[in-house]
C-alpha cells in the first residue's frame, strides 16, 4: 500500500511541475496572485479527479476522487520566483520538490513546464458565488 501511496504522490508532483502553462509572456514578471486559487488540469480524464489550490500564504493543497467515497489529500509549499515555480509536498515522511518553468499565467489558465519537459495545463475552478436570494438581510 505504502508503494502505491508513494507512486501517486510522485505522479501528482510530476503533474503539478509539469502540466502549467501562464496565458501571458514570461519575460514580463508574473502576477503571483494570479495563481492563487483552486485549479485542476485541462485533461478530461483527470479534470474530476484532482484538484489543486494555491493559498495565498505559501501553502498548496492536493485533492484527490477515488470512485465515489475515497478522498485523498497531500499539503505542501510553493513559492514563485519569475517564471520559476517550486513546489514542495511531504507524503509519508519522504519530501519531494520539483521546479517548473510557467510558460503561461492567466486569470483562468496555467501553464507549466517541467524539468523533463512535460508541460501541463491547468483551468481555474471559479469560485462559488453567494447569490443575492441565497443572502438573508
């Protein structure tokens, strides 16, 4: 169990560092609060199942579906400096860390590269609005 446990955190790094693209040129700095908020990847089978948040403090978040009731969740770090994105996670006493490369950083798409090459794409989740019937005065 540990093993697979440990290869899903390793795959989720991988897509995490490598599957973000930015929707501007990186040559100019990049707004850091663009990415702060949920995100999950373009890639249809995987869009469901995984979610990802960058809090404004740092920390990062890793959701995971499995069928209907099994959840998973991994915390960990980030920190971008220019176009580098670092990201660190700690999964069963084991840390792993990876940088990419933001190729692209919109209000509604991220864009990454990692170091193998492997780019990623990712698609805010917009954010549930309070309704003004929902509102009690």
């Amino acid at each position: 169990m540990r093993t697979v446990t440990v290869g899903l955190a390793a795959a989720v790094l991988v897509l995490v560092a490598g599957g973000t693209t930015v929707g501007q040129d990186t040559k100019d700095k990049l707004d850091a609060k663009l990415l702060v908020g949920k995100w999950t990847p373009d890639d249809e089978a995987k869009r469901d199942k995984m979610t990802i948040e960058f809090l404004k403090d740092g920390k990062l978040a890793i959701g995971f579906k499995f069928g209907e009731a099994k959840e998973f969740k991994i915390d960990g770090t980030y920190k971008l400096d220019g176009d580098k994105l670092t990201v660190k996670m700690s999964f069963m006493g084991e840390e792993k860390s990876e940088v990419m490369t933001v190729n692209k950083l919109t209000a509604k798409t991220l864009v990454t590269t990692d170091e193998k090459g492997k780019k990623d794409t990712l698609s805010r989740i917009a954010a549930k609005t309070e309704r003004k019937d929902d509102k009690k005065d």
